[in-house]
C-alpha cells in the first residue's frame, strides 16, 4: 500500500486522530517515495513516537520497534545465536555418532552457524520481512545509545543490508519504512543525518493541542479543555527541568475526566500535578509562581498565570 499524495498521508493521519501539519506530512510522503528514512527529532512527548505507530495502523503493517538506550550493542539490535539450540544440535549429532569431534566438524559447525540457529532482533526482523506491505521499522530515542551504535547504523540505513559474518550479507526484499527518533539530548553524526530526511517536531500551538485533546479524549468538556491548553502553552514558558509535552496534556485531561471534573481550580490542579511534572523542582517552582501571581491579582484564575 502507498500513500499517493501528501493530502492523503494528512488526511490518513487525521483520521487515525493524529492532527499533522502540512510540514510534516510532506516529509512523511517523500520518505515513502524516496525510500529513505525520516529522522523526527524534538522535545520529548510531542508525538514522534506515535507517528510511526499511526503509520503502521494507515498502512495495516507490522510496527518493528528497536528501543535505544545507554550500552545497547548490535547484537541486542541485530541478533543472537541461539546457543542452547546449537549444543543441543552439537549433541544429537554426537550420539548419533555423525561426528567423532562436534567443535571441529565442518559439516555441523556450518549447520549449526545457520539461519535457522539466528535469534532475530528488530533489525535483521526488518530486513528479512517478506510482506507485501513493508513494515514500518522504528528505531526510538536514537540520541541514547552510544556514537559507536549509531555508526553501526549507517549500513543499515545505507543500503538496507546486514553483514552476518558466519553467513555472508543480506540484503532487504522489501525495503522498510524507517523512523528514526531523538530527543536532542545529543548531537547525531552528520552521516547518519545525510541518509535521513529530517523534520523536528515542536510543541503545539494552543490550536493544535486542543484539536488533539478533543480528538484523543473526546469525553472532555470542552471549556474544561481549554483551561487545561491555555494553562499548558504558559506552563511551557517556565524554566523548568522538564517541560510537560502532548503525552503530559493527554494524561492530565485523561485524569480530570476520570475525577468528573469539569473546570480547573487551585485544588485540581495540586491534585493532578503529577500528570504534568515528573520532578520535584518543578512543582515546587509551580507553586512559588502559582501563589505569587494569585497573590498580585487578588487570586485569579488558574489559566491567567503568566
């Protein structure tokens, strides 16, 4: 299945409740159409994440996700041998006296050195699909492994290919949809960018985040909505450890929904603050603003902090 027309990745998206700007959804169509993979970079919990999953869904394919992270090796990433697996061959064949040395044998160690003794990992998944559909490989968080993984990447998203030594190279038959993901904590090698298309993801407007929420969670009051997106757009402004993005806003209107709230107050808010804010720090600098400014306009309203 192809998506024909950028108007048509925007509106797939749409209506699987992703709200996509032109931008993004003119980038999503070229790395179809070119065959390249499309780095998404920015703040954590905008939604890159979930456009490729919101591809797989329009694309009715498999979702193949290699999560990153401090220390991840290629072997975590590509494959394994099954080891139990090839002892357990080494010794059949020993008591089926096929092999008067297993270790030694150049017949059983081609057997067991074989495709059929490879553990899978998203990468070789990826590149050994046969569906008719590619699949959509997305590779999460890029920024958190090492500089020595991220090179290891380049042959993959070069030339769609792996290079198993025991069994030689091999090549992609259907060639994925690759996302790659970044929070920017780190710089990328300007290698692994020039075989991307790249796009960075921003914070919504006040527009966007509240088509989002009353598309995610469509029990919310409206009203209550745009209290809770007003009160976010200026939350953002603060100088905080970790600014809340679409995810936290979806969370906090999820949990007023589930409190049968239908405006913000002062109470609400202290209750739902952990919704929004993971660290302490943040809370506390909330609050500090929060009685500050209640205190100077004679105790306004929650979504007039500015």
């Amino acid at each position: 299945m192809m998506l024909k027309s950028i108007d048509e990745v925007q509106n797939a998206m749409e209506e699987a409740k992703y709200i996509c700007e032109r931008s993004l959804a003119t980038s999503i169509y070229l790395a179809q159409a070119l065959g390249k993979p499309l780095l998404l970079e920015g703040e954590a919990g905008v939604g890159k994440t979930e456009v490729a999953k919101v591809i797989a869904e329009i694309l009715q394919t498999k979702l193949i996700r290699l999560q990153c992270y401090d220390g991840l090796d290629s072997s975590h990433a590509l494959y394994e041998w099954n080891y139990p697996k090839q002892i357990l061959a080494i010794k059949i064949a020993q008591a089926q006296g096929e092999i008067g040395c297993a270790v030694k044998d150049d017949g059983i160690e081609k057997t067991i050195f074989s495709e059929k003794f490879l553990l899978t990992r998203p990468l070789l998944e990826a590149i050994t699909s046969d569906s008719d559909v590619p699949v959509v490989l997305l590779i999460d968080e890029i920024d958190r492994s090492d500089e020595e993984f991220e090179a290891f990447l380049l042959e993959v998203l070069s030339d769609f290919q792996i290079t198993i030594p025991e069994i030689g190279t091999i090549k992609a038959k259907v060639i994925p949809y690759v996302i790659v993901t970044s929070n920017g904590t780190r710089e990328l090698h300007d290698a692994l960018k020039r075989r991307c298309l790249y796009h960075w993801i921003d914070y919504p407007s006040f527009e966007k985040e509240l088509s989002i929420m009353l598309k995610k969670v469509p029990e919310v009051q409206r009203s209550l909505a745009q209290q809770v997106c007003a009160l976010m757009q200026k939350i953002r402004t603060m100088d905080l450890l970790k600014a809340p993005g679409i995810a936290e806003t979806l969370d906090w209107a999820q949990a007023l929904v589930a409190l049968n709230k239908e405006s913000l107050d002062e109470e609400t808010i202290e209750q739902t603050l952990g919704c929004i804010m993971k660290y302490r720090e943040d809370m506390d600098k909330f609050r500090q603003l929060f009685k500050a400014t209640s205190e100077t306009c004679g105790g306004c309203s929650p979504v007039n902090i500015g």
